[in-house]
C-alpha cells in the first residue's frame, strides 16, 4: 500500500491520505484513497496487453471531454500520470444495483444517458485534445474493431494448446465476418462516443440519479452500446425491449432500424467473445476457458 500512497501523494490531490484495496478488474487494480472527507478512486494498470497499455489515459482523455460537455453521470477524471499509468478519479457515493432491478423509469434515464454519450461530437473531442495537451484517440471503424478484438487476439493465442478443429472454426468465422464489414459503409451516419464495457450494475446516487462508471473501454464508435448490452446485459426481454423503445425516442431512429443494426453486430461481437475465450485457454489452460470456449461457440450456432 505505500507504493499507492505515494502515487496518490504525488498527484497533489491528497497529502498523507488512507488507502485501502477496493476492488479488481481484468486490466487494473483500484484502491480507495480517504482523506478526510474526501474519497477519491486510484485505478492502475496491472495488465500488460497492448492494446490496452493506453486505456486508462483514454479514460482521463474521454471523462475530461464529456465533463466539459455537461456530462454529469459518470466520474470525474482528476489527474493521470502516464509514467506509472494510474489514473485518479472521484469516489461516487451511492448504492449499485442490478440492471434487472430497474424501474422502467430508470431504464429510461439510462437509455437517455447512452444517446447523451453517443450524440457527443467526435470533431469537438479532437479539437479538446489538441487545447488540452491531451492524446488524441481517433474513431476506430467496426473492421479496425474487429482486427484488433478478433484477428489480433487470435493471433496473440497459442494455437498449439487449442485443438484444430476450434482453430479453424475461429478462423472460418473471422473471415467471413471481415468478409461482410467490407460490404458495408464504415462511416454512414453519426460517428459518437460508447460506453464500451457496460457494467451490469448501476450506481444509484441520493438524488436517484443513474451513475456510469468504467470508461476504459470507452471508444469513438458507430453505435452505441445496445448490441453489447443484449449479449453481456442482464436486463429481462421485456426490459431490453423498453430500452430499446426508450433509446428509439430519444435517437429518433424506429426500432426496426435498431434491431438490425442490433442484430448485424452481436454475431461478429459473440466471435470476438468466443475468440477472447480461447486466448485465455491457450494462456491458462484451465478448465474454466475451455468450458466458456465451446459455450460461446455454441451461443454463435444458435444464431
């Protein structure tokens, strides 16, 4: 812990503070940082991927910019020293809860604040940037999404740990999900800003506000959010179906649109899962990987 106090003393945010381990995530682990009646969250990095060495300076680079646009609903990014690759944010009081245990009011708000995020300007975020001294994250196209979440990872696996036949599967599938991206217009409508890793729990702050958090997967995207929550969220049917009716309103797009854009993405998202997967099987070889590599597959045949 003294190594993390004296990160957090070198900020200049905090003098001799309290710091405590507060929780831990795929790439970063995050400590609560007290002194006196400031609570303040230090999140480092702890994996070496390459793709996500810079993840956490893009947090700080995303949060500043939506901070200066009004957005009041997710932390505030409070300093990052890119060195030693932590980055300090404000601790959000409230309590989390399950996104099935949302009021449809809630999942109202919380379908607002997706749109909110992606109406953003993406020209304006460059421009933040370049006045702030900040790294410039530029738009990545779903075919830049899918080399780096799908051929990059697969490639990085080793493939003599993982038998040939979900070698070749994998490898079937990536190309032809490459295959139908190249048909498609990559920059047709409003190039906006997604949450990413949409967390299954909300932070309910005592206003009853609805808090996001987690931005280190934050992009500059086509669409926003809903496919991955359809794979990854724990919203019931009926709920999905309301979110999906909330969002329609406030992006002003007909549900019909939404679902196939919805449907378009979640199979090259569920390759990239199934990819994802087989990485950490190759890298482990644990039971559990092998398990979740042959049950994603599957979930990819059902569609």
């Amino acid at each position: 812990m003294n190594k993390i106090k004296k990160l957090a003393i070198s900020s200049g945010l905090v003098k001799d503070p309290e710091v405590s381990f507060f929780a831990e995530g795929y790439g970063n682990y995050v400590y609560l940082i007290q002194e006196n009646d400031q609570k303040l969250v230090l999140r480092i990095k702890k994996s070496n991927e390459k793709q996500f060495i810079d993840s956490l300076e893009k947090e700080y680079a995303f949060l500043r910019y939506f901070e200066s646009k009004g957005i009041t609903f997710c932390p505030r990014a409070l300093f990052y020293n890119k060195k030693d690759n932590f980055l300090i944010e404000n601790f959000i009081e409230g309590e989390k809860i399950s996104q099935n245990d949302l009021s449809n009011e809630q999942i109202d708000l919380f379908a607002k604040q997706l749109y909110d995020l992606f109406q953003l300007s993406s020209v304006e975020f460059f421009d933040f940037c370049k006045n702030h001294k900040l790294k410039k994250f530029e738009y990545s196209s779903p075919i830049d999404s899918l080399k780096t979440y799908g051929f990059k990872r697969f490639n990085e696996a080793d493939k003599k740990q993982i038998p040939e036949d979900v070698i070749v599967w994998v490898q079937d599938k990536l190309n032809k999900n490459l295959e139908s991206l190249n048909k498609r217009s990559s920059r047709d409508g409003h190039i906006g800003f997604a949450w990413g890793d949409v967390q299954s729990e909300m932070i309910i702050d005592d206003s009853g506000g609805i808090n996001f958090y987690d931005f280190e997967h934050a992009r500059i995207s086509q669409s926003s959010d809903l496919s991955y929550i359809k794979i990854h969220g724990i919203f019931s049917d009926s709920q999905f179906d309301y979110l999906i009716d909330r969002y329609s309103h406030y992006s002003k797009k007909s549900k019909k649109v939404l679902l196939k854009e919805i449907n378009t993405t979640e199979k090259i998202i569920r390759v990239n899962d199934v990819v994802w997967a087989v990485r950490k099987w190759a890298d482990t070889q644990e039971e559990e990987f092998k398990k979740m590599t042959y049950e994603r597959i599957k979930s990819v045949e059902k569609l």
